[in-house]
C-alpha cells in the first residue's frame, strides 16, 4: 500500500478583497490551497478559497492560522488613503502588520511576503538616481508616509530576527494600471498638471508586473528586500506626452495649495505629499530581483500607459 501523500499547505493572502489579492488569488487557487482574510467581499472568489471576513487585528482573524496548515503569508493589507490620518493608518498597517508577524512565528509559517513601496525611499533635491535596497528611507521624514516606513523596517527587522520564516519584503517603483492609487489617479486627470521648471525622470511599473513579481518570490530560498522596476525612467514631459493628454505647467507655489485644498475635500485622488515626486522624482535599482529571482517586467512604458486612454 503507498503511503499517504502528504496535504498540501496553504497560502494565506491578507487583503484578498484588493485589487492585487483578487488577481494573485486567480493565479494562485488552482496549484495550492489559498487562505483569503477580507474585510471586504470577495463575490466572485473562487469556490475553493477559503474566507474569513473580519479585520485582520481581531482575535479571530488567528482562527485562520489556526485552523489551516498555513505555509506561506502574502501580506498586502495595507492602507494608504492619506485621508484616514496618522492614527487610523498606524493601527491599521503598524498593528495589524504585528500581528501577522507574530503569528507567523506561532504557526510555523516558511515565508512571509510583504508588498511595501520604494516611496519610502523620499524625494528631495539631494535624492540620487537608482537607489539600491541600501539606500536609507528618507519618506520617515514625512507624516503621511510615515507609518509605512515603520511597517517597512518592523518587517526588515524581522528578517533578521527570525531567519527560520523566509521573508521577503518588495519596494515596487510607482505602480499603474486600474487600480485607484496615487500614480494612476494623476495620470486619469483630464489635464495633467506639470511645475514649472522641473522634469524629473518617471519610473512607473505596471500592476500586472508586480503580481509578477511577488510570484517569483514564491520560489524556496528567496528572501530579503527588492526593489521592483517596470520599463526604463524617462524625462515626466516624455511620459506624459505618451498620455496625449494636455499639459498644464503650474508654479510650484500655486499648485501645492491648490492640491492640498483639492485633495482634502475629496475632489481629486492625488495627496500633496506626491508632489515632491513632480519636482524631483525618485528612481531605483531593481538589478537584484533581476539577477537573483529572474524577474523581467512584461509591460513596455507605452503598454504601461495605454491603459489610461482606455480607461479615463
């Protein structure tokens, strides 16, 4: 008589209800059992997953750690509406990053993936072009970026406390597609607003390339923090005009106001606080993932953008 296989683990998805965890879901349901923790709905799940809609900082939410042999963690349940405040965001992705983390050490888990930003790493006049995984994150500096930024380094420090848990931390460049974010939501603007004086390289990824890439880092041994890339950064005047849209060029003194007024009634989606990236831009090295997980973007810068004549 053979022996009994063994029960495949699961894959725990946090934030399954977004944009990303349904798209990885669809990718992932059919090789491995999936794991869903949502506030959200999730209707159209697939019937094999398995849900639990509560917040992920309750006690119940370990119900899903405890009754599934959960072997590795996709977290992408992070907040990033800057409209929530400082203290909603904290509790929100500090918090509940914690409880992940520790319950990553209770239950066993091999790998712990982490979708963060490479926002964290600021922009200024002094920023420099293609900022490594070393590079310090300067975006501690600003208010509406900070939690983040205490999210990142809780998950890097973890790594080193904890080598038993494989984890992975991932910095994708700015991020395009449908989804509703800060990048995307000034690119949909009827007329795209440009500071005078300034063109700093943009450097955008496009979504379906950072599901991409969190897959790839599903692969036994990977770990550490990557940087992730899409196309090569060009000059923000040359992306735009891809957009053929037209372009408005605003004093800087104006603008940011303007914005900020804008942003806090809720008529657009484009916080203040990415209004330095218009002035300096922020660039990274993404050669790690490259050479190490063999991750190569799909979506040339155009392809990236066509999307937003689509889909205004």
């Amino acid at each position: 008589m053979s022996p009994r296989k063994r029960k495949q683990r699961s894959i725990l998805v946090t934030g399954i209800s977004g944009r990303f965890g349904r798209r990885l879901t669809r990718q992932l349901h059919r090789d491995v059992p999936v794991v869903g923790i949502d506030r959200r709905p999730f209707p159209d799940a697939p019937k094999d997953v398995t849900m639990y809609r509560v917040n992920l900082r309750s006690r119940r939410s370990e119900e899903a750690f405890r009754q599934h042999d959960i072997e590795t963690v996709i977290h992408l349940n992070i907040m990033h509406d800057q409209r929530q405040g400082a203290a909603t965001m904290h509790s929100f992705n500090v918090m509940a990053a914690r409880k992940v983390l520790d319950c990553c050490v209770r239950y066993g888990v091999q790998k712990l993936i982490v979708l963060s930003t490479a926002n964290l790493y600021g922009s200024s006049a002094r920023s420099q072009e293609y900022l490594n995984e070393e590079a310090p994150l300067m975006g501690a500096q600003d208010v509406a970026t900070s939690t983040l930024v205490e999210l990142d380094m809780m998950c890097t420090s973890f790594m080193w406390k904890h080598p038993e848990v494989e984890t992975v931390v991932l910095r994708p460049s700015h991020i395009v597609g449908k989804l509703r974010n800060a990048p995307s939501n000034y690119l949909r603007l009827p007329r795209l607003p440009k500071l005078m004086g300034f063109d700093p390289l943009m450097q955008v990824i496009h979504e379906d390339d950072v599901v991409a890439a969190i897959l790839a880092t599903l692969l036994p041994g990977a770990r550490g923090v990557f940087n992730v890339a899409g196309p090569p950064s060009v000059p923000l005047s040359t992306g735009l005009e891809l957009l053929e849209k037209p372009i408005v060029e605003v004093p800087h003194l104006l603008f940011e106001p303007l914005a900020s007024r804008m942003f806090k009634s809720g008529l657009w989606g484009f916080p203040p606080s990415e209004i330095r990236f218009l002035q300096y831009g922020s660039t990274i090295d993404d050669s790690r993932i490259r050479r190490e997980l063999g991750f190569q973007h799909k979506y040339a810068l155009d392809e990236a953008l066509r999307e937003f004549k689509r889909y205004p």
